[in-house]
C-alpha cells in the first residue's frame, strides 16, 4: 500500500477526559485511520519542546504514524 504523508498542525482538544492528564489521552486522527487500514503514514509538523509535544508525538506514535520528520522547538510559530 502507498505512503501517505500529511503536513499541518496539531489540531488537538485541550481537555482529557475522565481526569487523565493530557499525554494519557490518546487523540484520533485520519492518520491513525490511514495506519488501521494498513496504510503507511507520516505527519510533519514542528512542536514544542515541552510536555504537550511529548504527549503528542506519544499519541501519533501509538497510532503507527511516522514521526521522524516532527521538528521539536522552543521556538514560536
């Protein structure tokens, strides 16, 4: 099956549910459906280097997304 490379930003909802902290919880994405259907997938994007990036990049992760071209810094936008 084809590699499918997406680009963009982390349109991630700031709340977790049932008291979990926001790197416990674990976000959908077309990416993560893209994985589930056996399909090779890739996000870039830049983060930050902080708690909320780690959590992020944790959850693509789990969904079997290649993060290898996620840009970690401390920078702004």
């Amino acid at each position: 099956m084809a590699r499918v490379v997406t680009f963009g930003e982390i349109m991630g909802r700031m709340a977790a549910p049932n008291s979990l902290r926001l790197r416990q919880a674990l976000p959908g994405s077309l990416d993560g459906s893209l994985t589930m259907l056996g399909a090779r997938a890739a996000f870039v994007t830049a983060l930050p280097s902080n708690a909320i990036g780690d959590a992020c990049i944790a959850a693509l992760r789990a969904l079997g997304i290649d993060t290898e071209h996620i840009v970690r810094t401390d920078e702004g936008r």
